[in-house]
C-alpha cells in the first residue's frame, strides 16, 4: 500500500496589523521613579499598619494590573510564597527595581526593619528623580529659544532673501560686507541642503558613536568637568546622590566598602565613578575615605574635610546625609543660576541674528537712497 503524505496545512501569515499591535510600540512600558517611590512608600504604610506582605502585595498588584509593575508586584508576592525574600524577587526585575533600590531593601535580609529599609529606598529615589527632572525642565525653556530662533533665520535665508537679490543685484550700488555675507550664506545653505544635512548627521552620529565606547565616554565626561557652568551642577549633584546612597545603605547595616560599591551606580559622570573606585579600593587597603577621594583632585574641600571629621568622630552616617542635602540643595541652585545665564544667552544669540539679517537686507536699501539723491 502506497501512504498518502498529509498536506500540511498552510501556516496563516499574520496582517500587518497583528504585527503592528504584537510589536514593541504596545509593549508594557517601563514604570517611572515616581511610580516605584508611590509603591515603596505605601507598602511600608501598609506594613506598619500591621498588614502582612503578602496580602499588601496583591492589594497594590491589584491597582496596577496590566502594567509592568503590576505584574513584578504580583511575581514578588508568589516568589515569597516560594521562599525568596523580598530583596531577592525585585532583583528579578532590574527594569523596575533598581540594583541601588534592591541593595538597600536587602538590608532588611540582616536584620534591618524592612518598613524603614524600604523608606530609605524610596527616600533616595525620589531625591534622584526630582534632581534629574529639574535640571530637564529647566533646560526646555532655552532649548525651545534656540531652536525657534535656528529656525526663524534659515527660514529668512531661505525663503525671503532670494526673493531680494535679485533686488540687489538690480541697484547700482556696491553692496555692503555684511550683505555679502549674507547672501554668499543663503546660497551655500539652498545650493548645498544635502551635504549640510549630512555633515550634521555625521556629526551625531560620531558623538552617539564615541559616548558608546569606554574611552569616548571619558573623554566627554571629563570635558564636562572641565567646563565651568556645567561642572558645578555635575559634581554637586553626583555627589548628593553618591552620599544619600552611601548613607542609606550605611545606615541600614552594610559594610562601607560594599555600600560604596554600590553608590558608585548612582553617580552619571564616569570621571567620578572612577574617583569613587579608587577610593573603594584605599579604604579596603586601610587608607580610609576621605584621603583617597583627595587624591582624585575633584571633590570641594568642604566636602573632603567634613569626611575627614566624620571618620574621625565616628558619625559617618549622619554627616553623610546632612551633605547629601546640602549638596542636592546646592544642585539646585545652581541648575537656577545655569538656566539664568543661558536664557537670556540664548536670547541674546537670536536677536543678534536676526538683527544681523534685519540689518544686512536694510542697508542696500539705504545705500541705494544715497545714491538716488547724490
């Protein structure tokens, strides 16, 4: 007997809609700071109002089904049933919970209450999170100036100028410098679009390429210290947020070398992170904090001295958070004083442009009144 093969059945392709809703666009987003800080804060109201872990699990996991925190809180909940500690499941999570946030609850997993490990990490977050939005929103106001100004002038350049040089070109006048200028930039920007378009692709994509890498990374870190309206607001607020780390995680029972290792994390510029790993490593070696951190010739000295008396006397801890809100108020200010300077640079730097166009249009026309009444 001959077998029969069974047709397979054609596999149904999928429309370009499916794949349209399957893909990343509606993919569950990643929870904000702000969300795990409302999260962190309730649970620990919840544990000191005497609930148990797990049924303050389900209740927060229940208002915020769908989302992926939701769905950690709901995972975090079974993982204890299973006999993970609560540090442990929210390592499983690293898009929600930061190592920084999940190394300071694990301090409750050596004997710390876990209501206040919980507060600290929440403490320390929301402090991060206001530092960073406010130097964002602070920079929007300067940035939307430029770039309306950038485009105001190529749109004069572009679009009104040509439509008067033939104008120009018609006056029996020798045209001043400034209109020359002008004009020998109108036609580079209309004859050269392309190439222009393309240099400064080229040029965003060799800065995207370099902050990719190690060295190039470095190497725009270091630039930045080493200019003066943005070095300020770099090491003050790193150092806010390296001390609040180093201080929560202190207070909550871990050793300063590991705390340190993990306030490290925290810090954005890679020239401070290096400061911090080398002074990790002199403190194994019995040199102490703040010797080391001397060496790297970058920290204030007020912030130098003030370790130096907090190692000596022992209170390591509370001056490491007085510092931290000093140096996170000090963040702020001068974010302020920053934004007060380049607000109305930038307003400066549009008006002077378009008053160059203004001016450079106008004074052919004078010139040729001059010559039409000599």
């Amino acid at each position: 007997m001959v077998r029969r093969r069974r047709r397979r059945k054609p596999v149904a392709k999928k429309s370009w809609w499916q794949r349209f809703n399957e893909s990343e666009i509606f993919s569950k987003k990643k929870p904000k700071k702000t969300e795990v800080v409302a999260f962190t804060r309730e649970l620990s109201t919840l544990l000191d109002s005497g609930i148990g872990m797990g049924p303050a699990l389900l209740m927060l996991a229940e208002g915020r089904k769908g989302s992926m925190l939701g769905d950690a809180i709901a995972q975090m909940e079974q993982d204890l049933n299973s006999g993970l500690t609560i540090a442990e499941s929210m390592s499983k999570h690293p898009d929600v919970f930061p190592r920084i946030y999940v190394r300071t609850v694990s301090a409750a997993d050596r004997g710390a209450p876990l209501s206040t490990s919980l507060k600290q990490a929440a403490e320390f977050m929301d402090t991060a999170a206001s530092a960073i939005a406010q130097a964002k929103r602070a920079l929007i106001y300067p940035a939307m100036i430029l770039t309306v100004g950038v485009g105001v002038v190529i749109l004069l350049l572009t679009v009104s100028l040509p439509q008067m040089i033939s104008l120009f070109e018609n006056l029996d006048t020798e045209l001043p410098v400034p209109t020359k200028i002008l004009i020998a930039f109108s036609d580079f920007l209309r004859t050269y679009p392309l190439f222009i378009f393309g240099s400064l692709l080229l040029v965003a994509a060799g800065l995207f390429k370099a902050k990719s890498t190690q060295k190039g990374k470095e190497l725009i870190h270091r630039a930045m210290l080493r200019v003066p309206l943005f070095s300020g607001v770099v090491i003050s607020s790193d150092l806010a947020r390296a001390s609040g780390a180093l201080a929560s995680l202190t207070e909550v029972g871990m050793p300063v070398p590991d705390a340190l290792d993990v306030a490290r994390e925290t810090v954005g510029n890679d020239v401070i992170r290096g400061a911090l790993t080398d002074a990790r490593q002199g403190l194994i070696a019995g040199e102490g904090l703040a010797r080391p951190l001397e060496k790297a010739d970058l920290f204030p000295t007020t912030f130098i001295q003030t370790l130096k008396v907090a190692e000596d006397t022992g209170t390591l801890d509370a001056n490491l958070k007085r510092m931290a809100e000093f140096y996170q108020n000090d963040a702020q200010e001068k974010v302020k004083g920053m934004v007060s300077l380049i607000e109305p640079m930038s307003t400066v730097i549009v008006a002077l442009a378009v008053g160059f166009v203004a001016l450079s249009v106008i004074m052919p026309m004078y010139s040729a009144l001059g010559a039409l009444q000599d």
